[in-house]
C-alpha cells in the first residue's frame, strides 16, 4: 500500500502488484536455483568456491553459509509480508558478491562465475550489468509488495526463524554427509591401461584425474614428479582429448600410466563427484582413503599422503 500525506492509505497501482509478484518470482528461482545446488552438492560448489579466490579451508564453510542465505532470501521474497524483508537480505548477498568480484576482478578477469548454476557468466562488464539488473528487480520487488512490510527483520519472527533454522540443519547436515561419504567410496574393480585390465583392490593406487590441456593440471602433475610414490600405482585417467593425456604426462615428468578408455572415465565420474580438474583418488583395497579436490594440489598435500602411506617419506 502506498500512503499519502493524511493518515488514509491509498490503494497501490495494480500494475505495481504484479511487477513486484513478477520481480520477487523471477529472482527467487535464481536464488533458489542457487542455494540448493549449495545445499544438495556442496562439496562441488566449495570446489567451484576456490577457483573464485576462496581458500581452500573455508571453501565447504562458504558454501553452507551462501546456501542457507540465498535459499532463505529466495522464500522471504516469495512471502508478501516478508518480501522486503527477504529483498534486504538478496540485495545484501548481491552488494557483497559485487564488492568481492570487483575487489579480485584484475585476478579473475575472465574467469567462469559460478554463483549460479547453469547460468554460464564471465568476470567482465557484462557480469556488473547483469548483476545491476538483479538488484534493480530485487528493489522493485520490495518496494512494490502488496503486502506492504517491514524491511527489518519481522515481528514476531517465529515463522523466518523456523524456516532459517531448518535451512541451516539441511545445508550443515548436507555438507557433513559428503565429507564423511566421500572418503571409502568403493572405485571400480578394475581400469584399463593399453587395453589391459588393472585391478583397482590390490596395493596403492594413486588415480590421477586431469585435462591434458589444463595448466593447473600440468602445474599439479609437475610438483607431483618430485614425489616418491615408491609401490603405490599411478594412473592418469583424462577427463577429455585421451589423445593428448600421454603429452601432458611426458612435459610433466609425472611417472604414472594413461587409462584412456571412456567406460572407466564414465564409471569413475559417476562414483568420484568434482567440478573442474585436477583430481585425484588414492586407493587403499579399492576404496578411496584420500581424494584430491582442485585447490587441494599443494605441497602441503605431500605430508598427508606420506601419513597415509601413498608416499615415502623423505
């Protein structure tokens, strides 16, 4: 409701309504869009997270955090009474997202967004366009609600605490699941390597997951060549252009063998979940004891290995 000098309220435009109707719904499917992908797959968005700067050690902690936000945000917005409550809290993530690509945009000029999924955005000025858009949406949206409200948190707030405690549950409990589901994973019973099966459940195996023409990958490979694996097997597995695995292995010096047949790759991505390589899976009796997720190749990963026997300690 719109008010006037006097104490009578005046009755809203109806055009207004609608657009506000049609504003919040268009950004509460992005943001829900996003914050349960971070909810249902955390480990894969902590993973997209570093490729963005975030640190490796808070990359699963940012992930619970944004998706509780976003998805919480998305259904104050959807609720009249509570949409510029909800509209506050969005246009908040959005500032700060804006604030911290802007921050880093020299490093990450370029660069794939993924804030949302399967919305394919690059770091560049179209990234603060299409972002000013979202924000002006978000602020019509609260400024036109039928219903009115407060943009400070509401009163009472039985019914958002109710619904920020459960996002809260959902998305620590998501999160602790896959950190805890992921190491034993049972890999297959097999690879092949030059046409030959090799078995995955005896000795060490160290299962290297790479694009041959990533520079991550080869930077990764190349610090691992210094490495003694002494009996644990190395296998290169190429995530694409098997035709080139073999090249990346030689520039690297990385002694390992090349499994290039496609079946084992599907096989493999279907049980070892990762957005972007490097990524590795050492094996232990055919169950995965330690995988390696994209900002995980450091040196520091080298004591962990030599702990869990992968590598001979110097």
């Amino acid at each position: 409701m719109e008010v006037n000098s006097g104490t009578a309220p005046v009755p809203q435009a109806g055009w207004k309504t609608w657009a506000s109707h049609i504003a919040a719904v268009l950004m509460a499917i992005a943001f829900l869009a996003s914050g349960v992908y971070k909810i249902v797959m955390p480990l894969d968005f902590a993973e997209r997270a570093t490729q963005v700067l975030i640190p490796a050690n808070l990359s699963v902690a940012t992930a619970v955090i944004l998706a509780v936000a976003e998805t919480f945000a998305a259904i104050m917005l959807l609720i009249p009474r509570y949409r510029r409550f909800g509209a506050i809290v969005m246009l908040g993530l959005l500032v700060a997202f804006c604030i911290y690509i802007g921050v880093n945009a020299e490093r990450l000029a370029g660069e794939d967004c993924s804030c949302f999924p399967w919305i394919k955005r690059t770091v560049g000025p179209v990234f603060f366009v299409s972002n000013a858009v979202m924000m002006l949406l978000t602020a019509l949206a609260g400024l036109w609600s039928p219903r009115g409200g407060a943009w400070l948190p509401p009163r009472p707030m039985g019914t958002s605490a109710a619904i920020l405690g459960i996002l809260i549950a959902l998305s620590i409990g998501s999160a602790a699941w896959a950190l805890s589901s992921e190491s034993g994973i049972e890999a297959p019973p097999s690879i092949h390597v030059n046409g030959a099966a090799v078995a995955l459940n005896e000795g060490p195996v160290f299962l290297y997951l790479f694009d041959p023409e990533c520079s991550h990958c080869l930077d990764s490979a190349r610090m691992m060549s210094k490495w003694d694996f002494g009996s644990t097997r190395v296998i290169g597995v190429p995530t694409v252009n098997p035709q080139w695995g073999q090249a990346l292995l030689d520039a690297s010096g990385l002694k390992a063998e090349l499994a290039t047949d496609p079946g084992d790759l599907k096989e493999l991505r279907s049980l070892f979940t990762f957005a972007s390589p490097p990524y590795g899976v050492f094996l232990k009796r055919g169950r995965a004891r330690v995988t390696v997720r994209y900002a995980e190749f450091t040196e520091e990963l080298k004591a962990k290995l030599q702990a869990e026997g992968f590598v001979v300690p110097d």
